[in-house]
C-alpha cells in the first residue's frame, strides 16, 4: 500500500519536471511591468539612505521620502549594541523637510515630502542605530558604523560602474551579490548612470528598491553621469539645456565642499588615510580643474580615489574623451592620484599610465605605476570592448564584455588590493598596489586567480 501511494504521488511531480523543462526551452521572456501609482510615496518613510559627510569618522546624512501629508520628520539614532533595549539612550532630532513638486515634468509626476538630517559629533569607530519617522510612524531600526580615527585600520568599499538599465529586474541580484561578498564594506560608490532617464520617478523608485536596506546601511557615495541629466521640460529641450535630475539633491545628503554651483556632483571626504573624490564628467571641467588642483595641493592622506563618469580611457571604440584627458590627466599625474574609478562605457577595462620619472634605476616598469584606471558596468545593457590604450600612452591590462560586475576595494596601510567580482560572485580581476617611500606605487598583478577573460574573439 505504501509503495502505491509514493507512485501515486511520485508521478504528478515527475510530470511537472518535464512540462516545466518544457515550458523553460519554449516560453519567451517578458520585461516585467510596473504600475504607474507604484513609486508613488505615502504616509510612511521609503528611500532611506545614508551618505557620509566630509568626516566620516563624526558626520552622516540621513535622507527619506513621504507624501505631501507628512510636513515633519525624525531621527531617533543612539549607539548599538547587542541589546535590544540599546534605544532607551536615543536622541531625537528634528528633520529638515523639503517641498518636492514634480507634477508638471513628464515622468516624475510627483508631490512628495524629503526630510534630511546631517549628525556630527559622532564617535569614531562606533556602530549607531537609527530610525526614521514623523512620530507616530517609524521605520524599522537601521545601523552603520563611523569611520575608524585610526588611519591605518583596514576598511574596504565597493564600487559599481552603470546600473542604468533593467535595475530592478537585473541590478538588484548584482548590488546584493555584492553586499553578500563584502557585508563590511563601509560605503559603496557609484560612478554615474545609477538611472536611465534623469527625472523618471519610476527609474528611481528601481534603484531604492533595488539596493533595498543596503542603501540605508552602507553610506553611498554617487558621482552624476550622462543619464542623470535630461532637459526637464520642452522649453529646456528647444534650447538644448540638460538639467541635473530633479531627484538628485533632494534624496542625497551629500559634502557641500565642492565649487560653487556643482555643489552635491563635486565633492570629497577623508576616510582614514583615503581622500574620496566625486568629479562631475558632464561639465565645467576646468573649473573642476581649479578646485581638484587647490585640493590636491592640501591633501595629506596616504591614498587618492576619484570616480567620475565619462572614462579617461574608453573601455569601448568609438567613445574617447580627448577633452577630459587633457584637462584633468595633467593634475592626476602631478599629485599621483593612485585610482580612478568609472562608468559610461557598459563594459569592463582596466589598465594604468606610466609612473613618470621618478622611477627607480634598474626597476622593471612593470613593478611600478602612475594612475590605474578602471571602467565597469553593473547593470544590464552591455557593449563590446574596444580601444586602443597604447596610442594614447596607457596600457590596458585587463578587458571583459557582457559581464555585471561589482568591485571590493580594501585598504590597509601601504597596501590597497582591488578585486574585481561577476553578479554570481567569480573573481574576475585583482591587482595590488603598496605605497613604497619615495617612488611610485608598486604593482601587483594578480588576475591569474580569476576567471578567464570575457571578450569576443570575433572583432
């Protein structure tokens, strides 16, 4: 009796096997739809994100959204600990809150409430809990941890190139396989394109949804690209005017330290021994000469990062940005900006420019290095690779095509280990470059530890 019951069961199951290998080779894929009322915003917090300010050892920016029926907002933050009670020392601080009318631009359609706090003060290497709320409605508690005042204890970040396009269908496995691999990053930066199309509510509402809690536990640290500027309206659009995303500044709390007029695009923070970057590619270049120039001068940290969209050095044919190499490669190479982290190009190249000549007799060259350069894609939308380095006084070292990737980058003293990884977690490339005392960075290379490169051979 038993055995006739498990066939009688068994069968049904063995049937559903093969009409579901069946349906998986026939059936065609469909792009999911959304509902256009579904990023409207409501009476309860969404969009919670952080950003660190200039000192992240002491300062954080803590942003959300409600509807227009919610005119005040608050944090409740105190220091975390294992116990569940850790909130009885929370302070509550009053919000700024910020008028959003988007009603009448195409695509955003919206009336919504921001609220946003800057907390300084903070203690250094300390994990903090927070939530979010008008007073009666709260967010659920959220933590992150202030930088150390130890410039040499070892932090690591990610950095991801474009999300752009299919963001909640595709990014997000992307930027949570990323949170998966390194759950201690301290901030994540993202190099531009985080969207499609500049002032689209819905393209936004993809991207909180996307990274989900991860935005509102890992500070982020996002430079504008292309896509985040759109002329808002069909006057803007006969004049050919493109307007930074009407989202952009007030659902981000970023350093105002920047030139005047870029304020939120141009910006830094200190992290430790790290001095962080964000460039706008999109434009005023020189004026972002001036200040990038002004600020190098006065930096004192071990290692310079910078990030900005529009490659130095395009990982795709056709896409060369003459114009920027000329005016910033100069100021890179004067103060050895080690680096430069990118976006634009939809594909993956890395790959550095000679140290100079401060090189030391009778070192191999390639044991040194000036700038690295890198240029990565996270989201969907992919071109092939393509490009000659070597023209323009550049080698590439490394390329990858139809690859979502994510970066872990790690610091710790002289030593900064970069690690290149795809959205189901393969090492795809890694180098390393140590801080030596009076020469340029020495270099590691050590993508014999990935996976095997990514690239058509039919160019």
């Amino acid at each position: 009796m038993k055995i006739n019951t498990f066939f009688y069961f068994l069968a049904p199951v063995f049937l559903l096997g093969l009409s579901f290998t069946a349906f998986s080779q026939t059936a065609p894929y469909k792009e999911p739809k959304f509902h256009s009322d579904w990023s409207k915003p409501s009476v309860y917090p969404d969009r919670i994100i952080l950003n660190f300010g200039e000192h992240p050892e002491s300062q954080i920016g803590i942003t959300w959204r409600t509807n227009s029926e919610i005119d005040s907002g608050f944090v409740e933050i105190a220091k975390a600990s294992g116990d569940p009670k850790f909130w009885q020392n929370k302070k509550t601080i009053p919000a700024n809150t910020g008028v959003f009318d988007a009603r009448e631009i195409e695509t955003a359609e919206v009336l919504a409430h921001y609220h946003s706090l800057e907390i300084d003060k903070l203690e250094p290497a300390t994990k903090y809990g927070y939530r979010v709320g008008d007073g009666e409605r709260w967010s659920e508690w959220f933590q992150f941890e202030t930088a150390s005042a130890d410039t040499e204890k070892e932090f690591s970040f990610l950095y991801v190139g474009d999300a752009q396009n299919y963001i909640l269908e595709l990014w997000s496995r992307l930027i949570r396989e990323g949170f998966k691999t390194a759950p201690d990053a301290k901030f994540f930066i993202h190099a531009g394109d985080l969207i499609n199309t500049a002032h689209k509510e819905q393209d936004w509402h993809e991207w909180f949804t996307a990274g989900g809690f991860i935005h509102s536990m890992i500070p982020s640290l996002p430079t504008p690209g292309n896509h985040e500027y759109r002329a808002k309206d069909s006057l803007e659009n006969i004049q050919k005017i493109r307007s930074l995303s009407l989202q952009w500044q007030p659902q981000f709390t970023l350093p105002k330290n920047g030139p005047e007029g870029l304020e939120e695009t141009v910006y830094y923070m200190d992290y430790q021994d790290a001095r962080i970057i964000s460039l706008n590619s999109n434009r005023d270049l020189e004026i972002q000469a001036e200040w990038l120039e002004s600020l190098l001068q006065k930096t004192k940290q071990k290692w310079i990062i910078v990030t900005y969209h529009h490659p130095m050095y395009s990982a795709s044919s056709g896409r060369d940005n003459a114009t920027l190499r000329e005016i910033w490669k100069p100021i890179f190479d004067k103060y050895h900006v080690d680096l430069a982290l990118q976006g634009h190009d939809h594909s993956y190249a890395r790959g550095r420019v000679s140290p100079g000549e401060n090189v030391l007799e009778g070192v191999n060259l390639r044991d040194q290095t000036g700038t690295v350069y890198v240029v990565s894609v996270s989201g969907g939308k992919m071109y092939e690779v393509g490009g000659d380095w070597t023209e323009l006084g550049a080698t590439k070292d490394r390329s990858g095509e139809n690859t979502q990737l994510f970066q872990v980058i790690t610091v710790k003293g002289d030593h900064l280990l970069f690690e290149s990884y795809t959205a189901i977690g393969e090492l795809y490339d890694s180098f390393e470059l140590i801080k030596t005392e009076n020469g340029p960075n020495k270099f590691i290379e050590l993508r014999a530890k990935a996976i095997d490169e990514r690239v058509s051979q039919e160019k």
